[in-house]
C-alpha cells in the first residue's frame, strides 16, 4: 500500500476495502524507522487511522490541518510524500519531527508547544473567509493539550465563527465507557444530521402557533432536551459555549471518523469532533508503557530495549530529584511544581514519596508559576520544574507574579542550552536574556553535578527572593568536582590562571571552554578558566580583577549572544573603561535546528576545538 502514496492526496487512490492493511503498514514502518533514529512513538501510533481520515476528507494543500504540538505527524508526512526522508528522522539536516512548511506545503504550521492549535486554526479559517474561500481547516489537538488556558481562550473566541472549522479532539486516555460512547456518537450524528435540524425546526414553529400554550410547551421540550443531552453527552461544555460537539467516536474506525468529519464540514460554525484513541497502539511495548515511548531513543523492535540506555550515568535531573528527595525529608515546607512532565523533570520519585506536595498542574505552565507565587505567600517554598523552552511560555507570570513580590521561589530550569532532535521550538538558548533582564531574580549556571546539588540546597535554604537555576539535558559532568569552592552569593571561581587571555565559561558549556583551554595549551598558549556560577548577580569584583590582569577576555555560552552574559560583561568592561578586547562566543540572531549537541554546537562554532581556532588566529592577528 505505502508504495503508492507518492504525493498528498494519493491516498484517496487506496480501495476502502486496504484501508486496515495500509494502516498495519504505516505502523509497522513507524516501529521500524523510529527504532532506528529515535523519535516521538507512542503519540504517533495512536492517530493512523484519525490521520489517514483526514486525509480522505481534505484536499492538501489547499485544506489545511494544524497539529497542536505537532510530534505526532508522522503519518500525516508519510500521507505527503515524504516517506523516504525517514531515515533522517530528526537527524543533522535531515526530516524534522515536527510539522515545517518549509519541507512541505503540506505543513500549514510550525508547530512544537502545545495548546495552540485550535488559535492558528481560527485565524486560518478568518482569513479564509475575509479571502471568500472556502477551504477545509482542521485543528487536531489532545486532551492533555486541553489543560492549556490558551486553548480554552480560542474555544471562547472560536464559538463566534458564523463559518465552518473543524477541531478533533484526541483523547488517548481511554476516560469515556463504551456504553456512553456508543450513545453519544449516536446522539452526535443525528445532531448533525440536516433532517434532523429541519425536523426541529419544524416542530417548534408549529408549537409557537398554538394559542395560550405554544411557548410554553416549546420551552419545556428545548428544557427536556437540554436535559437529556447533559446526561448521555459528555461534550456539553462545548456545546454550553457555542460549539457543536460530535462524540466521543472510535478514532481507529475510519469510516466513523470520515462520516464525522463530512457531516461536520456541513455546518457554518466550529464543531467539536472527539474522537476516542490508544497511544502505541499496534505496538504492544508502547502500548503497554506509552509514556516511555512517547520520547525515545533507538531500540530492539523484538522486545522495545534502548539500544543505547545509560541508566547508570548521574544525569543532571537525577541530581535535582535527589536534592528534592532530601530535602523535603527534612523541610515540610518544600513543595514541587509540574507542567505535565513529572519523569521528564525528576519529579516523578517526589510525586510517589510526597504525594501531599507534588503538585501536576497539566500542561499550564502559566498557572504553575502564579501557582508557585501563591504557596509562597502562603509560607511554602515552592519549587518549580520546567523544561527553558517551556518556562518561556510564563514569562508574564515569573515577571509579575513572582519577581515584582521577590517571592522566594525556585525556578528548576531543566533543558537549557541546546537540547538536539527536537529542533526550534525546544532549543532552550533565550534563559539568560529572558530571566536576567527582570529585576529581582538570581540565575545561576552549574558546571557540574556537585554544583547544581548545592546550589539548589542553597537557593531552597537561604535565597530570599526568586531563584532560577538552569541546568542541561543529560549527563552530569564531573569536571573540576575536586576543586569545589563553597558557594557565596553571586561569587564566581577562578580555576585556572593564566596570561595570554582568560575564558569564562557559563554553565553547561564549561566543558567546551575547557576543552580550548587545553588545546590551545599543548600549542604553548597560558589561557586562564573561569566559572561564573552567578549569570545575575554576575561577580563584578572578579571581572574588573580579571580585567586589570588580562587584555583579552573571552566569554562563552551556550545561549543567543543578544542580551547573553557575554553582552552584559562587555557593556560592564566598557562602563568601566576597558582597554583591552572582548570576544563573545555563542549563538547569534537565529534559531537552531534539529540535531545531536555535539553536531550543533560545532556548527555554531562553540565547541571546543572551533572556539580554539578563533581564538588562536585572534592570538595571530
């Protein structure tokens, strides 16, 4: 079947009666390809057939689906022509796992975080109608999507469209009976059935013509049949707001679902079609353990083992979650925050051992953080775990809510830097311009796993004000653990003199600054090393120190050099009347693609051997 979609739209060349077989084939080239390159799973088993049904209703590219989030459009890309770019799947200049119009027109969105959909499908669908078009627009979004505010925000903007918008809802939690189901996906298509609405229609004029009673009666059958919806239909809400709700249906049944989505495409309004589906499906080891496979790396097909598992190495989310574990074994007034990513974040052993303080907000990063600033006030101390690409989406809140207050609450900034195959919308490379602008806020950077754990212990000890310590993805370094200094607030370490020109390296690139250090070394150059600990307050004492022994000071990390620490030292060197010369390395004006660490950072010039030979001809210049 795969070998005759070539282009969009070759689906509708498929008889109905290969449908399930094309499905068993789409999955089993997911299974196979991913297990190869890594990739998100479970989520993209789950919608093959809801995929493949949309399809069969659209006509790409001229109809448009918009995939909230977005890593689960796997199928939709193989149903665009796009199955021989799967062996790049979320490789170093090779197919993104995630929606790109740039690979495709296909695409109608880049997509990566979550909730907004249903937003960028109303604003398709207004512009359609402005243009006199009238075009198909779909917007797929999850149900743990759903528990994103923005998401509610357009459902309350979209129940005002006087023209057609269809928004699947996939629900991969299995939370809705069969007996209920099957009822509502009755009582949905007759809803939406034109008979149906003329037959109503028709019957209340009638009634409002009887004398004396017509109203009346009219208004208690409209009351009765209010009544009866609210008991066996569960989309209720949506229908309360103004949207039609089509639902709960089998979203593995496509013939279902294409009936569905026709009816739906019918009405002039948003409607709601909920379709019913089971993440890893087809695949028993995702289906069994769905979560682990939503994000993975390669694996055994056979049996669904990591191929490249290291359980055994201390990761940088390891040391977080066993600070917390001890902490909050001695303090009561520690509590965790989650946005939905509990194992993600470290806090899954938290939420298990302290269950009355672990709190999972779903995916809200916005109420997670006013959240935290109201158990401050309240005498907790509040700790916060966030992925930084994620944390962007509250910056309104930790401005605001959090900082204006100095409220003392920790921000555990997971995943900042690069973070590779996720690409883009996951780089977590705006941390330091984004957090160190707002007063009252401390941001600290660890080199290695020793620090984070005492940082954290100091911050959730001492700090007196917002927090936010940011931390990489995957292992944690050891490097210069024997040389640990004792914290003091907003005090740098110096650990290496030198005299030719001096690096301070923040955080998780610290070992690429170390790297040129050495190299540079065996070529006879004296580089001296720094660790700056504090992003904000930097140590100013240090840095003029350093500026009357070196005249040429290097600042590296692993973030945009607009508004990074390197543009703070600079300007502060220059306030104060420096003479010597400056050189910044990091990421300039863009953003980053997809790709392992050690790829990216070599094409950004930041790792250690790149940032050896500039400094190196700098030396020569």
């Amino acid at each position: 079947m795969l070998e005759q979609i070539k282009e969009a739209n070759d689906i509708k060349l498929i008889d109905p009666s290969e449908y399930r077989e094309l499905a068993r084939e789409i999955r089993r080239f997911l299974v196979r390809k991913v297990s190869r390159t890594g990739g998100h799973l479970a989520s993209n088993l789950g919608v093959v057939e809801l995929t493949m049904a949309m399809h069969l209703c659209c006509d790409l590219p001229e109809n448009k689906i918009v995939w909230d989030v977005g890593h689960q459009c796997y199928t939709h890309k193989i149903l665009t022509g796009r199955q021989d770019a799967f062996d790049s799947l979320r490789q170093y200049g090779g197919m993104s796992g995630f929606p790109k119009r740039g690979e495709s027109e296909c695409d109608a969105m880049d997509t990566g975080h979550s909730s907004t959909s249903i937003s960028a499908a109303l604003g398709l669908a207004k512009a359609r109608d402005l243009q006199g078009r009238h075009n198909k627009i779909f917007a797929v979004i999850g149900d743990g999507a759903l528990s994103g505010g923005m998401a509610y925000e357009a459902l309350n903007n979209a129940a005002r469209l006087r023209s057609n918008m269809i928004i699947v809802l996939n629900d991969n939690q299995m939370s809705i009976s069969k007996n209920v189901g099957g009822m509502s996906n009755y009582l949905g298509k007759i809803r939406t059935d034109t008979n149906y609405t003329e037959l109503k229609q028709d019957v209340e004029n009638a009634l409002e013509k009887l004398p004396h009673f017509g109203n009346r009666l009219t208004e208690r059958i409209r009351g009765v049949k209010d009544l009866i919806k609210r008991i066996f239909i569960p989309g209720m809400l949506f229908e309360d707001m103004g949207i039609t709700y089509i639902g709960p249906i089998d979203g593995h049944d496509i013939g279902q679902m294409v009936t569905a989505f026709n009816s739906a495409s019918k009405l002039n309004a948003a409607v709601i079609v909920h379709v019913v589906t089971q993440k890893g499906k087809g695949y028993p080891p995702a289906q069994k353990d769905p979560s682990s496979f939503h994000g993975v790396g390669p694996f055994r097909v056979s049996d669904g083992t990591l191929l490249h598992s290291k359980k055994d190495v201390p990761t940088y989310t390891k040391v977080f979650q066993n600070v917390m574990l001890e902490t909050m074994e001695d303090r009561e007034d520690v509590v965790a925050i989650s946005a939905a990513m509990p194992t993600g974040t470290g806090l899954s052993a938290v939420a298990e051992q302290y269950p009355d303080r672990f709190f999972d907000v779903g995916i809200a990063e916005e109420h997670a953080v006013t959240f935290a600033a109201g158990l401050a006030l309240g005498g907790s101390r509040p700790v916060v775990a966030l992925y930084s690409t994620f944390l962007q989406r509250a910056y309104d809140q930790i401005l605001h809510d959090v900082c204006i207050g100095s409220l003392p609450v920790v921000f555990a900034v997971d995943r900042a830097g690069l973070v590779g195959s996720d690409g883009e919308t996951h780089q977590g490379i705006f941390d330091i311009p984004y957090l160190s602008m707002i007063p009252n806020v401390t941001v600290m950077a660890p080199i290695n796993g020793r620090e984070l754990k005492e940082m954290l212990k100091d911050a959730l000890h001492h700090a007196k004000g917002p927090t936010a310590i940011k931390y990489s993805r995957g292992e944690a370094l050891s490097l210069y653990e024997d040389q640990f200094e004792e914290l003091h607030y907003g005090k740098g370490q110096v650990i290496k003199e030198g005299s030719d020109a001096v690096i301070i390296g923040v955080g998780n690139i610290f070992d690429e600054a170390d790297q040129a250090v050495k190299i540079l070394g065996e070529e006879g150059y004296n580089i001296g090393l720094v660790n700056p600990r504090y992003i904000k307050p930097f140590d100013k004492e240090m840095i003029l120190d350093l500026a009357g022994k070196y005249d040429k000071i290097i600042t590296v990390e692993e973030g945009v050099l607009n508004g990074g620490f390197g543009m703070m030292i600079n300007e502060f060197l220059s306030e104060n009347d420096y003479k010597g010369k400056v050189r910044c390395f990091g990421i300039d004006d863009r953003f980053v693609e997809h790709g392992s660490v050690s790829e990216l950072r070599k094409m950004l010039k930041i790792d250690g051997e790149s940032i050896a030979d500039s400094i190196r001809q700098w030396m020569k210049e």
